[in-house]
C-alpha cells in the first residue's frame, strides 16, 4: 500500500503548482465570488479548469524539451524592450500579490490570537525569505503542503448545509452570463487568480528543477521526453483538478451560507471564515485561518521564486533553489526584495480582503500578453523541435488566450462606460 508521506515526496511541479494556485488570493476572490453572485459563479472555475491545465502543460513542456525557463526562452526569441516589459508587469504584479496575500496571513493570525496584524505580516515575510535562502525547498514544502489540507473543509458544505443541486449543475455547465462592470470583473479576478502569471513562470522553472533532483540529462532521448511530457500531462490534470475542485466548493460554501442570508459583500477575513460555520461550527475560524497561513506561506515563495527566475534569466544571470545565495545573487536578491517589498506595502492603509481582490483582477490583465508569448514560443519548431504544441493542447492554449482577453477588454469597456 501506498502511504501518504510517500506520495507527498514524490509530488511534483503539477500538484506543487496546483496547490499554490489557492493562494490567500485565490480564497478571498472565490469567496467573494460565491458571496456576490450565489450559484451563478460556479460556472467559471468548471470552465477554468481545461484551460489552466492546458496553459501549464504548455509552460511545463517548453521547460522539460528546452531545459531552460521561460524567461530564458523569451530572452531567446523576443525584443529586449518586450522581454523587461513582460518581466516588469510580472514582478510588480507579483509584489502586489506578495503583499496582499502577506496581509491576509497577517489579519489570519490576528483572527485566531489577537494582536498587531502588521507585525505579523512581516514576520510571515521575513520567514519566507529565511526559509528559502536557508532551506532546501523540497525539504519544507512538504510540511506546508499538510496546512492547506485544511482548506477541504469547505468541501464539508455537501454534508451539512441544503445544497440545491439542481440548480448547482444547471449554473455550473449552463450559466447565465450577465453583461454589468461587477460580473464581468467577477470573472476577470476567478480567471486572474486561477490562471495566474506567476504560475506560468513558475511550473517551467520547477520542471528543470526537477531534472536536476532526478538527475536527467539534458541531451535526454525523444523517448525518454515523450514519457515525460506523458507524466507532466497527466500531473498537471489532477494538481489543477484539485485547486479547481477547491475552489469551486469555496464558492459553493459562501454561495449557500453568506449569500442566501444577503451577505453579498465580504469586507472581511471574519466575513469569510463565517461562511465555514454551518460546516465546522466553532472550528470556523481555526481552519479558515489555517488555511490562509498554510496557503500563503506556500504561495508567498512561489510569487517571489517564479519573479526571481524571470528576472535573473532574462538578465541572463544563473537562477535556481538549488543553488546556494553566493552562485545566484540576482536570484536570492529579488527573491529577498519582492517578499519584504511586499511586507513593507502591508505598512499602508491596505485592505486584506479588497487587495486580493485586486491582485486577482491585475494577475487577469498581465496574462493576456503573457498567454499569447507563450503560444507563440510553443508554436515554433526552432524553440521545442519534434514537440511544438498541436491539436488539442494548441485549441486549448488559444481558447485560455482568446477569453482571458475578451473577459480583461470588457471589463476596460464597461468600466470606462459607468
């Protein structure tokens, strides 16, 4: 039999990946969705899910075929001026998330023991740093990984509370679209935060880092690729499947509980542990904090990481968790500065809530460009030779493309327009 600490060691960038991608972010967006459109929301992270697993499987085939970041890739192939113009978007958009999703861990520990939630934001972020300038990172991810366990309680809401399931799966596979600024940048924060830039820097780069663990040479035959692209495929599937299955109950919990009681607003982290009342009761507040702490200090290292490898390869300095600081200054460095810039932002008037939210709807409109770079990278025969991207996986990528683009340009439209 197959025990559980043995599989948690041989997880891999897939469900590593999926497991960031509920981030404090992902949480407040999915909970304030469920809150503001009830069972109308459920509909999106159905939809996301074969994009987002066909968006990464891209990323992680350009880092196993090429042996080299995104980053690296783009550097290759595209204007300098383009290349700092993705890689800036991508660091500011990743320091904003850093510090929201800082301040959500700060107002967590603050719900669960009282105190200065300031204080506690910058303590989470300088222990993120430690950790991973300290720590082999496959060594603690793997306790952090136990915390957002947590986070299936929501899925407990079936059990507990009335669930109209009628209107549960007529919402989630045929949803009522409604053409208003609030629903529009609804999706755009769902999508934003479930198909996010950073994940895409982050699972290319993960993937040579798992080379190197497994120490697979980079003159790998076409069978022995072909196998793994075979495993990063069906990993990719079931990581993205679990974030999504996630999300999609965080929604159903608050669409039953906070929304049906006219709580459409959540303006607090206490707002959105209450939605797990009817599930755990006086636990609530436990384990939404839990989850929040557990997922955002496993989301904080991916956001710095997934920026430090963009920036040091596309200045093409040597970049890697492997490495020790003294090998990757440039790396460690940006690591170090995103994490406590993002700490120092949580020293504002900041809302914990409303900043995730807005991260969300800022990761939405980064990806677009972002999205359609990478097709094109994957597209050409001089980039992944025998294995650019075709068929189903092509239609796939350019359909995540294609709606992350309508979704960000209508909700500009209508926001300009009220």
């Amino acid at each position: 039999m197959l025990k559980i600490p043995g599989v948690l060691r041989r997880v891999g960038p897939g469900l590593v990946t999926g497991a960031a991608d509920d981030d404090p972010s992902g949480i407040a967006t999915y909970s304030q969705a469920g809150a503001q459109l009830g069972l109308h929301s459920l509909w999106s992270v159905v939809f996301a899910w074969p994009l987002v697993v066909a968006v990464q499987a891209i990323c992680a085939r350009i880092g196993v075929v090429t042996d080299q970041g995104l980053a690296a890739n783009m550097h290759k192939n595209l204007p300098r001026p383009l290349l700092l113009i993705m890689v800036g978007a991508l660091l500011v958009a990743n320091t904003l998330n850093i510090a929201a999703d800082l301040a959500a861990i700060g107002d967590a520990i603050q719900l669960l023991v009282g105190g200065p939630q300031h204080i506690y934001s910058l303590g989470a972020g300088l222990l993120c740093v430690f950790l991973q300038v300290q720590v082999p990172y496959e060594r603690y991810i793997r306790v952090l990984k136990w915390l957002t366990l947590s986070l299936l309680a929501y899925a407990g809401v079936i059990f507990t509370v009335h669930i109209p399931w009628q209107e549960v799966i007529r919402d989630a596979f045929l949803p009522k679209i409604q053409w208003s600024s609030e629903y529009v940048s609804m999706v755009v924060a769902i999508f934003g935060t479930t198909i996010s830039p950073y994940l895409f820097f982050w699972q290319t780069a993960h993937e040579i880092e798992e080379r190197k663990v497994r120490r697979h040479s980079k003159s790998a035959t076409t069978r022995h690729l072909v196998r793994e692209l075979r495993r990063v495929r069906h990993e990719t599937a079931f990581g993205m499947a679990v974030s999504c299955t996630i999300a999609f109950f965080i929604m159903l919990t608050t669409a039953v509980t906070l929304h049906v009681s006219g709580v459409t607003d959540i303006q607090t982290t206490r707002q959105a542990a209450e939605a797990l009342k009817p599930v755990v009761g006086s636990f609530a507040f436990l384990l939404f904090s839990l989850g929040i702490i557990g997922s955002g200090l496993l989301a904080v290292p991916v956001l710095a990481g997934s920026a430090a490898y963009a920036v040091a390869e596309s200045l093409e300095r040597p970049s890697g968790l492997s490495l020790q600081p003294a090998e990757a200054r440039t790396f460690y460095a940006v690591i170090t500065v995103a994490t406590i810039g993002g700490a120092a932002l949580d020293f504002t008037a900041i809302d914990p809530i409303k900043a995730l939210y807005w991260s969300a709807i800022v990761n939405g409109i980064v990806a677009v460009p972002l999205l359609f770079i990478i097709l094109w990278l994957a597209g050409l025969p001089r980039v992944l030779g025998d294995f650019v991207i075709k068929g189903r996986l092509r239609l796939l990528g350019i359909a995540a493309a294609t709606v992350m683009a309508i979704c960000a340009i209508s909700m500009l439209v209508l926001t300009i327009q009220t």
